[in-house]
C-alpha cells in the first residue's frame, strides 16, 4: 500500500481541508487499489505549507529565488519492506489562486501527483518525458475524478 506522512505546517490549509491526513490516505487507497500502483510498498512525506516557506527551500536546493508549487526531493530508502521515496512540499497560495478556475482539491491532486511522479522516476526535461509524465498524471486524476479533460490537465 502507499502510504504518505501529512505535515501541516501551515494551519491556513484548514480553511480547505478539515483532516490533510485523512484526504491524502483517501486517495491513496484510491490509487493502492490500481493496477500499475497495486501491491507497491511505498510511502512518502507531504509538507503543506506556505509560498514563503516554498521560496526558501526553492532558493536553497534549486538556486531559484521565487516560490513555487511544489518540489520533491527523492531519497528511495528502503524500510523494512517499505520503500520510502522521499519528500514532496506543496504551497497552498498557488494551488489557492490557480482553484479560481477549478477546484481547489482538483488543484491539489494536480499538484502532488505530479510531486509523487518525480518521486518515483518520472520528469519532463524533455518534450517525450513530459508527454509519459502528463499521460500518468491524468492516469491518476482520472481514477479521483473520472473523464478529467487532458486539454487543461
């Protein structure tokens, strides 16, 4: 099963969701029940956070001095029978302002999907790698919300 540590470090994510832990164990029961994710012993640590915050670890680990929405930090460690893949931090004042044209929770998904894919080898430095790394991100959204439409994913 895939399993994520929920740390909320910035409580302006409750004004969205009541229980983070509760969402992300949700949807990955989801996903855990899926073919290409079944009987995958993972687990991950989700930092919800701020942009500010989001500005710092982008300037310290990839030399950009701006927020950003979300960064991941790979590690896959192994942990007894579990592979542990990494870390993925998520600011909530992106996802905010980009849910005035969706939703926030579709936003959310977006985003830590798309954490998740780089956490378990996936990228997008090239045209080719950004085409498998969309195609699996509206993989994943369409087990969450079924017939996402792939033009604005």
């Amino acid at each position: 099963m895939i399993k994520a540590n929920v740390i909320l470090e910035n409580s302006i994510w409750k004004k969205k969701i009541k229980n983070p832990k509760i969402y992300f164990n949700n949807k990955l029961k989801i996903l855990s029940k899926k073919k290409y994710f079944k009987n995958k012993n993972q687990e991950f640590t989700i930092l919800l956070t701020n942009s500010h915050k989001m500005k710092k670890l982008n300037c310290k680990f990839r030399n950009k001095n701006k927020p950003t929405d979300v960064l991941s930090f790979p590690i896959n460690y192994k942990i007894m029978n579990n592979l542990y893949l990494g870390d993925i931090a998520v600011s909530y004042e992106i996802i905010n302002k980009r849910s005035n044209h969706s939703s926030f929770f579709l936003e959310l998904d977006k985003i830590w999907i798309h954490g998740y894919l780089h956490l378990i080898g996936y990228n997008h430095e090239k045209l080719t790698d950004y085409k498998k790394m969309s195609k699996k991100e509206n993989l994943i959204l369409n087990y969450f919300y079924k017939k996402i439409d792939t033009k604005t994913t």
